[in-house]
C-alpha cells in the first residue's frame, strides 16, 4: 500500500491542499520497506507475502482518493507515516 500512497502523493504534490505537507525525501519509505521484505522473505517476497483482499480494497481506495479529493491523502500519509512507523 505504500507504493500506492506515494504514487497518488507524487500524483497531488501541487495540489493546494496536499503541496504544504509534501516531503518525499523525509517520508517516501517505500524503497526502504521493499528493501526490509527482500531481506527477510527474499528476492520474490512479492509471491510469498501476497496482499490480502482488506489491503487490495485499501489500495483502490486511496487510488480513489488521490484522483477525487487529494486532500484527504494528507489523513492517509499522516496515519501511514506516523502511526504505522
């Protein structure tokens, strides 16, 4: 889900609602997650940590969100970033 998330971020950057809270360098932590699941799970982590369907539903929302209300991204990255890490 965060490669999502970043995505429909980088996708509403310019957005008036969205651009004071855009901080890729400091929050973007996608690269690193995949980083940390090809560690512990190897090269094919992707095949052997399948995304569940609540998460699959989660990812097409936020796709939802970030093309209709850009806005409400700011909810999900803040309860991504902060909460979850």
């Amino acid at each position: 889900h965060y490669a999502a998330l970043e995505e429909e971020i980088e996708r509403s950057r310019d957005s008036p609602s969205f651009a004071p809270v855009y901080f890729p360098e400091e929050l973007h932590r996608r690269e690193a997650l995949e980083q940390d699941m090809a560690f512990w799970y190897g090269p094919q982590w992707r095949l052997a940590v399948p995304c569940s369907p609540a998460t699959s539903r989660y990812v097409q929302r936020l796709h939802e969100v970030g093309r209709a209300e850009p806005e409400l991204l700011v909810a999900h990255a803040y309860t991504r970033y902060m909460g979850d890490l």
